[in-house]
C-alpha cells in the first residue's frame, strides 16, 4: 500500500494506514508488562527488509507466547539493546523472582540484560548460535564430530559433567583450531544455564535456543511479503510491529508448558526471591 501509491487517492490512503500502523507501533511498544509473571524472555537479531533489527519474545508462567519488543539495529550494539531491555523494564516487565533470559550471545546484550536486571536476570546462551560460532571456525573434515560432542555434552543433565566434557573438548579443539576453542568457551557456562536449572524433555527444546524467536520472524516476513519498496527505518518498524501483532494471534503455547510452575519455582530458588507472585495464574 504505502510503497506503491500514486494518485490524490491512493497518497490518501496510504496516508491513513501510515497513520494507522504508526499508532499500532506506539501501542506495541508502550504496552504495560506487569500484568504478568514473565519466565522467560527471548532476545535474538534478525534480518527484516534488508536490515538488521532485534526482537524480544516473552513466555508467561502458563506459557502463552507474547512479543514484547522490536528495535533496529544489531545485538552488538550496547545503546540500542539497553534502550531495548531498559524499555522492557520501564514497561513494567518485574524480574524480582527471576527470569530466564535466552540470548544469541552478543556481548553487548548480555550486559545489557545484567546492567537492568541485575541478578534477577538468569542469563542462558543459545546453543545453536555457540554450535555455529564453533563449527565455523573448523574444516568440513572435523565438523561431525565436534558437533557430536558438542551435542552429547550439552544432553547431559549433570551440569558438572556436562561443563567438564564441553571443556574436555575445547582442550582437543586447541590442537585442531585455538579460534574454535576459544569460540568455545567463552560464555561456556551459560550454555549450560538450563541443565542447572534442571530444564529436561520438551521444555528443554523450547529453551535452548532463541529458535521462537525465528518463528515468529517467519510470521512477520509473511505479513510483509507483498511490500516492494522499503522506504525507511521507521516504515520496518510499523510493519515487524505489525507482523508480530499478528503471529500473536497465530501462537499455542510453547512446547513443555506443563514444567513451566517447576522452572518458576527454580527461578525463585535461583535469584533468593521469598515469596511467589501474587499474579494469577491460569493452568
């Protein structure tokens, strides 16, 4: 629409749903956050009409799906992801009995993340990215196998033993490429966040990667694919906010949601919050 109008009428109309998509944006990104017990927050870059843009999915404690925010620009950047996180926060998205925070691994949105929420923020590596960073320092020839035991380790629910092989492995990786080995371990231990957290079974998909957050980039790529002219930053942002408002509609909750009251209750143990939210709860 906005992209192709010509004419007195068509600019009238193209007018309108600029207005109109624009005030969908500020209700998006305005929208209070602290009607809900928020477990767990994914936060991942992605690529949108030529651009770098970062979007924020929440799950709540009966695990509905909610995006909760969209920037431009990329997860290295430290303004904007703290203007992404410190808007969550200002929202009202309350952190007090702990959330788990699923991030791509940019440095600069993990101490955003720390900066805003402090020590409420359990902070969990996405282990497809860590597989990826690893493997693409490494020939074909070695690729299996290290994906093997990168995998293996990261199966296993005793977090020691898991943390121990992942560095039994990044002393082999020193022989074969020192670039993979320290890809490895930097932030090694946060890929490990959800074994100590005790996440098994379905759950555990759901959580180990920023996966949903891809997902519902899908939707919105869809919601968008007949625009041919991307005209401005600010027209990528009324329609990704618009693209999410609608994958909203389309989302279940998220696989493993019967095990989110166990990871609540994990999350509080975690961070030393006392008392259980106050918020309602439906099952």
């Amino acid at each position: 629409m906005e992209s192709t109008a010509s004419g007195t009428s068509q600019s009238s109309v193209s007018r309108r749903f600029i207005s109109a998509t624009a005030e969908r944006l500020a209700e998006f990104r305005s929208r209070p956050l602290d009607d809900q017990r928020w477990l767990i927050v994914f936060v991942d870059g992605f690529e949108f009409a030529g651009h770098t843009m970062i979007g924020a999915l929440g799950v709540t404690a009966d695990g509905t799906k909610v995006p909760l925010g969209v920037v431009e620009g990329s997860t290295e950047n430290a303004t904007v992801v703290r203007h992404l996180i410190t808007g969550l926060r200002d929202r009202g998205l309350d952190a007090s009995e702990g959330v788990l925070f699923v991030l791509d691994g940019a440095k600069a949105l993990k101490k955003a993340v720390g900066d805003v929420f402090g020590d409420n923020a359990v902070i969990a590596r996405c282990r497809l990215h860590k597989e990826r960073n690893v493997i693409d320092h490494l020939p074909e020839a070695e690729r299996p196998w290290v994906r093997r035991k990168l995998r293996a380790a990261w199966a296993n629910p005793n977090p020691d033993e898991a943390e121990a092989a992942l560095r039994a492995l990044a002393a082999r990786l020193d022989k074969v490429n020192p670039d993979a080995a320290a890809s490895l371990r930097e932030g090694l231990a946060e890929t490990l966040t959800i074994n100590r957290l005790g996440v098994t079974g379905t759950l555990l998909k759901t959580v180990m990667s920023t996966n949903p957050v891809e997902s519902m980039i899908e939707i919105v790529r869809a919601h968008a694919r007949n625009v041919k002219r991307w005209q401005n930053g600010d027209m990528r942002l009324r329609w990704a906010a618009a693209g999410m408002t609608a994958a909203h509609t389309q989302f279940r909750r998220v696989k493993g949601y019967r095990q989110l009251p166990q990871l609540a209750a994990t999350l509080r143990h975690t961070v030393g919050a006392e008392n259980p939210s106050t918020i309602a709860v439906t099952a």
